[in-house]
C-alpha cells in the first residue's frame, strides 16, 4: 500500500459527461501528479501541483481541469467526455515536488466512457 | 519533443536469468527516473537516476547522459519481477515526463 488513495475505483459514463477523480497524497506529501495510461497513447504525465499551485503542465487536453486543495487532496475534471477517455488514470504524490523524489502511486481510476 | 525508446518491447525469461532493459532518449534531460507497473496495474517508481550508478537490491541501473541511454539491470529474476518496466525523462529546465512505451518482461517459474 503506497498510501496514495483514489476514488472511485471503476466510473463508466456516457460520451459528452463530465467526471470528477479523487486523489488523496500520502500524509506529509505536498505534491500531486497526474498521468493518464490508455492503450493508444501509453502513460502520459498530464499535470503538476505542489502545495495548491500548478507547477507543471503536459499533455493535458483544454476539456480536463485538475485542482490541489487546501488539505492538498487534488481532484482531476474531465468534462465533453469522448470515447477516447477511456483510460486508467493514476495520480501519484511526493514529499515536496522535486525530480529528485521519489513518486508514490495511488491504485488508479479506470474509466470507460461509452 | 524528446523521444523515449525502450528496448526490448517483450522479454520472457526463466527464473533465475539476468536480464538488461534499455531506454534511449533523444535530447539533454535533467530528470530519468524508472518504473514497473505490476500485472496487477500497481505502479512503482524504481530508480531517479538522470546519471551514474544505483543499485537497490537485485536491481541496479546506469544512465550515460552524454550518450542520452540508461540501462536497467536485473539479476536472479523473480516471478515477481514481471510486469512492464517504463522510463520516463523530462527535459533539461522542466518537470514534464515523456515515457517510454516500455518492456513487458515475463519470467517463468
């Protein structure tokens, strides 16, 4: 158990839906990142937070939003959903968002949009 | 952008077999850092190694940065080594990684 929590576990939806996914970082880390896996694309590095603040941006599409909260859960917001959505998304946390730490994962959201 | 090559894309191995995983990348990074995703989706961060040596256990990894490779080495493979092994790299001056698309490694008991 890495200690990174994501919720929900499994979310099917429908094309043009808009999903929230959850992540809770370890205790006492401050940075959250988010990648997405699917089977076209493999894992790509979607966004950055470190204590409330972005601080890096990939290859997120304009339709997704993520936000880090004041307790430093952070919450990815994909909106317009398309088929290509699908995926598994992981967040992942570190102690203070450097390269040098090492990223612990959460379990991932699988999501099937239909 | 830069450009992540692994090599192989598959490998099956007999317990007990050593085995070296590569990773090209095509410019300056200031950041390459190893994972393996287990059969089960759980990923792991491995190594942060954007140059030198490191070893943690069985595994041991080398990244030549003015040769833009890094290998990974794993030696008396386990069953429990099986999964896909990704590198990732994120350019000189930034945090955003490009992956890899990985090596599925299998080993047999």
């Amino acid at each position: 158990d890495s200690g990174v929590t994501q919720t929900p576990k499994h979310l099917i939806t429908a094309t043009g839906q808009r999903v929230t996914l959850r992540c809770s970082p370890r205790s006492g880390d401050l940075s959250v990142y988010w990648y997405q896996q699917s089977l076209d694309q493999g894992l790509q590095f979607l966004i950055q937070y470190y204590n409330g603040e972005e601080r890096a941006k990939g290859n997120i599409l304009e339709r997704f939003s993520a936000q880090q909260f004041p307790d430093l859960h952070s919450e990815l917001n994909l909106s317009s959903l398309e088929l290509g959505d699908s995926a598994l998304y992981f967040c992942a946390s570190t102690i203070l968002g450097q390269l040098t730490d090492t990223q612990y994962f959460g379990p991932g959201t699988r999501l099937t949009v239909l | 952008g830069i450009q992540v090559e692994q090599s192989p894309p598959d490998l099956i191995l007999q317990e007990g077999a050593n085995s070296t995983l590569r990773c090209n990348f095509s410019d300056s990074v200031n950041n390459l850092q190893w994972f393996h995703q287990n059969p089960w989706g759980q990923l792991i961060n491995l190594f942060y190694i954007p140059s030198g040596t490191k070893q943690n256990g069985r595994l041991s990894a080398t990244t030549v940065a003015t040769e833009r490779y890094s290998l990974l080495y794993i030696s008396s493979s386990q069953t429990t080594d099986s999964g896909v092994y990704f590198c990732a790299v994120a350019a000189s001056g930034t945090y955003k990684y490009i992956f890899g698309t990985g090596t599925r490694l299998k080993v047999l008991a």
